[in-house]
C-alpha cells in the first residue's frame, strides 16, 4: 500500500490526496506536523518537507512528480493525455502555476503586509488571466477533467483564507472553481483543517 505523508494544510499535500482519491486508491495518510516533523521526513526528503510518497522501496517528493507516477501507475481514469502535445501543454501550465501563483503564497504567510498585499494582487490578477478559456471550456484545456484542475483546485479552495478576491471578470473561473469542489474526490481529499478555511 502506498503511504502519503501529508500537511494538514499543505495545498502541495492536497493535490497529491485528490489524485489518489480520484483513482479510488488504496493508501494510508500520514499526517506531519509542520512544527514537530517525524525524523523520517528529513530520513526520506532531504528538503525535509510534504509531499512525499513511499510505495515499496520507492520514494517520490513534489507533488507534480508525485502525481505523474501515480497517474501512469493507475492510468484509469487518465489525468494527463495520450497525446504529447497536450501533456507537453499539461506541463508548461503546471511550471507557470509554480512560477505565477503557488510561489506567493510564502509571502503571503510570512512577509510583511505590503509585501503580502502585492503578492495577493498577483495572484488575483493571474488568476484572472485564466477566466477567459473557460468561457468556452469546461476545464482548463477542454472539456475533460485533467491534471490542471488537481493542481489549481487547492488554492481556488484557499482564497478567502488568504485574503484574495476575485472580481466579477473572473466568474468563469469562480463558476469552474465550484465544479471541482462538487466532486466527490475533491471532498475526500479535504481535511477538517482545510474544510474549515471555507465558510
């Protein structure tokens, strides 16, 4: 069985218990304390951090990586197409995600508040860029529920906690956002933690 040590509010951890649930997985949960870390954290991640997933003598952090190994593993149903141009698509998204929105929230929690403030607005406004395909899409890259969701669906989840609201311009995306929360992996995946940073 595999074994996922996992944040209670990590949205990193949160991507990797939505895609084990939405492949209807068999897997144990370790929950980690981010103030009082297990000594195997540090043992089998050197960066010391969630995400990590061990199944056997394997042993995989990042929860893109993560997430990848686990749809190839269990390809049904496939989060990431058969088609390379659309994984390639896939990736590029991911990266900018990392790159354009999930990069800020560190500042949000730790900096100082106008350092904070901007960090918002970013997000805010990159968020946003997204509204507009999905005036003609279900999803990200069309009408098949893919990868992008599972990695995008936990900050949607966390924006009130972090102090950032959408404008009326992206009700696309607010509209899209509700869909991923219907979905019955969606709520497995949530811990009371995270399930209490939404009123």
């Amino acid at each position: 069985m595999m074994t996922l040590y996992s944040g209670a509010t990590d949205p990193f951890s949160q991507r990797c218990r939505f895609v084990l649930f939405e492949k209807e997985m068999e897997f144990q949960v370790v929950d980690v304390d981010p103030h009082n870390k297990p000594a195997i954290l540090a043992a089998i991640n050197p960066d010391n951090i969630v995400p990590v997933l061990v199944e056997r003598d394997l042993i995989l952090y990042e929860a893109n990586i993560i997430n990848e190994y686990i749809d190839e593993r269990f390809p049904h149903p496939p989060l990431m197409s058969s088609d390379p141009m659309m994984r390639g698509r896939t990736r590029l998204h991911l990266h900018q995600f990392e790159t354009e929105l999930f990069c800020h929230l560190g500042t949000i929690a730790n900096g100082q508040p106008k350092a904070a403030d901007k960090a918002r607005q970013t997000i805010k406004d990159n968020l946003t860029l997204l509204a507009e395909p999905l005036t003609k899409h279900k999803y990200l890259l069309g009408d098949h529920f893919s990868m992008l969701e599972v990695a995008i669906a936990p900050l949607l989840w966390r924006l009130d906690h972090l102090g950032i609201k959408l404008g009326k311009e992206a009700a696309p995306l607010i509209d899209y956002a509700e869909r991923i929360f219907a979905r019955p992996a969606y709520i497995k995946s949530m811990s009371a933690a995270e399930k209490a940073m939404r009123k």
